[in-house]
C-alpha cells in the first residue's frame, strides 16, 4: 500500500538547508512513499495563533494545513535550530494544528523528524523541543535521528544534499519510518 507523507520544513527562507533536506527526502525516498512536501509559502501565510481570532473562525491556510496531517499517512518535519528551540514559524503551526484542545490535526500521527543547521549542534536540542511540542499526541519515530550538522559543507552550490554519507542517513531514517508507519497500522484499532 502506497503511504504519502506529509513533509514541513520549519523555515520560510528561500535557501534554507532544512528545505534542501526535505527536498533529498523527496529524492530519497523509498519505492511506495510519497513525500509532499508544504510550500514555504503555505506556512508564512498562517497567522500567528490567536484564540479570538479562533473563535471567529479558523482561517482558510490552517484548515489547509489540518487538512493535509490529517490526509497523511505520516508526518516528516525538518527543523532549524534557532535559540535551541525549534523556529516560531513552526511552533505557530504545530499551536494553530493542535487545536481545538484534545485533538490535535497529527494526533495519532506517526511523524519522523530530522534537521540541519551550519553550526556544530546538528538541531539536537531544536529536535528535542519539536518533540516536546508534539510527543505527546503523536508516535515520533524513536531511532535513527538524524541531525545534519555544518550543513554548509553537505549541500552543493544548487541546494542538493551531495554529502554521501548524509544521504544514506537520509535514506536509512526513511527506510525505518516506513517500517514504524507499518507497524503503527498494524497495531491501530480497527474503526
């Protein structure tokens, strides 16, 4: 059975290696997964979460994107590390997919995530706050992590990942998510 994947990155910049990363994804990824990925300027066009403005109704770019979780099969999120945390374009969406309290959009989800940063770190402690964010509701892919580091030196002029060794961690973290994603199906209740 064919699986479709629901890829973020959570930067709206145009050369942004978490972009480039979830771009290898799609290139990477195993025979029968499908990874769609957001378009940056999909996520830019959701406003930051207000309960008010909830109240009045919840505006057209995140019905779109609690749509697309919920459509999924799985949930691939490429996060930057920005004051060791996760970027606040994303920490808006996840808050806005979260809602109404108690049934998250990618509650139930499984959701792999991974992440790239031109610093030392690799986004450890930016995956780490993601997880905080979202663990609770969802079934993040335990192992492998993978955390790109000096993301400068793995990427070509053109934004294409060409680090081999990257790719096949790339490659090794899709492998295992269509396998969690499997088993999460197989141990699901039935409806």
């Amino acid at each position: 059975m064919a699986l479709t994947v629901l890829g973020i990155a959570g930067s709206l910049r145009a050369g942004s290696f978490n972009r480039a990363l979830l771009a290898a994804a799609v290139e990477l990824a195993p025979p029968g997964m499908e990874i769609r990925p957001w378009e940056a300027a999909r996520l830019a066009e959701i406003p930051l979460y207000d309960a008010d403005l909830e109240a009045r109704g919840v505006p057209a770019p995140v019905d779109a994107l609690k749509a697309a979780m919920r459509a999924a099969d799985g949930i691939l999120i490429a996060t930057p590390e920005y004051n060791h945390s996760i970027p606040g374009v994303l920490k808006n969406a996840i808050d806005w997919a979260s809602r109404p309290a108690g049934k998250p959009a990618y509650g139930g989800k499984p959701v792999a995530i991974l992440g790239a940063t031109p610093g030392i770190g690799g986004t450890i402690r930016g995956q780490l706050a993601l997880r905080q964010a979202i663990d609770a509701d969802t079934h993040v892919l335990p192992t492998p992590e993978v955390f790109v580091a000096r993301a400068g030196e793995k990427f070509d002029g053109a934004g294409r990942l060409a680090d081999e060794t990257t790719r096949r961690f790339v490659a090794g973290l899709l492998r295992a998510f269509e396998a969690w994603i499997d088993r999460l199906r197989v141990s699901a209740p039935a409806s």
